[in-house]
C-alpha cells in the first residue's frame, strides 16, 4: 500500500498552512510584498494588513522542473515555506514581508544546496 506522508500542519510551525492562503513563488520578501495594493504606504493600510496576514509562499519557483506539478499538488512544504507579515521597513514605509526564516515540511529535511 502507499505510504501515507503528513499533511504540514503535522510538523511543528507548519500550522499557519490549514488556515492561511498558498502563494506559490520563491521564498523570502518578493512574493509577500505582491500580496498587498499599498506597498511602501507611509501610514498603515488595514486591508493590507489583512492581505497579508492571510497569505504564505510555498517556493514552487525554487523546485526542479520535473518535480513542479508534483509539488504543487503536495503542499507539503518540504521546500520550506514563509508566513508573510505586514510591518515597517527601514525608512518607517509598510510592507507585506516574509516572517522569519522558511520552515521546511516534514518528513523531508531541507533541500541541499549544491
């Protein structure tokens, strides 16, 4: 029989992933910042803040060609993937950005950079 693999919300810090919206695209700031109307706002937009509190990216755009369509399907996370948060930057504008380092899924450890 199939082996059966976790769902994120089975590894720790995964949880975010039942509840919030998956943005595929690459980890870190640049797909976060795409979920809101108002980047760069020098005063806070509420519904941006809401926008983005309700968003997380999954990396497919860092996944293997061959593996994409898979992983896409799987949202497992074994890429890593970021919450975003809405706060300030260094010139006091707010931005939608990721939050903290990328948690990976699990069974799978992180990738292997080579």
């Amino acid at each position: 029989p199939p082996v059966s693999t976790p769902s994120p919300a089975a590894c720790p810090g995964l949880d975010y992933s039942e509840t919030l919206t998956r943005k595929l695209g690459s980890l870190y700031n640049d797909w976060c910042f795409s979920a809101i109307d108002n980047p760069f706002a020098s005063a806070a937009v509420p519904e941006d803040e809401v926008k983005c509190a309700s968003v997380y990216v999954d990396p497919v755009d860092d996944v293997p060609e061959a593996e994409r369509a898979a992983y896409e399907a799987a949202g497992d996370c074994r890429y890593g993937c970021q919450k975003c948060e809405y706060t300030t930057n260094a010139n006091s504008q707010y931005v939608c950005k990721a939050a903290g380092e990328p948690v990976y899924g699990c069974p799978s450890p992180p990738p292997v950079s080579t």
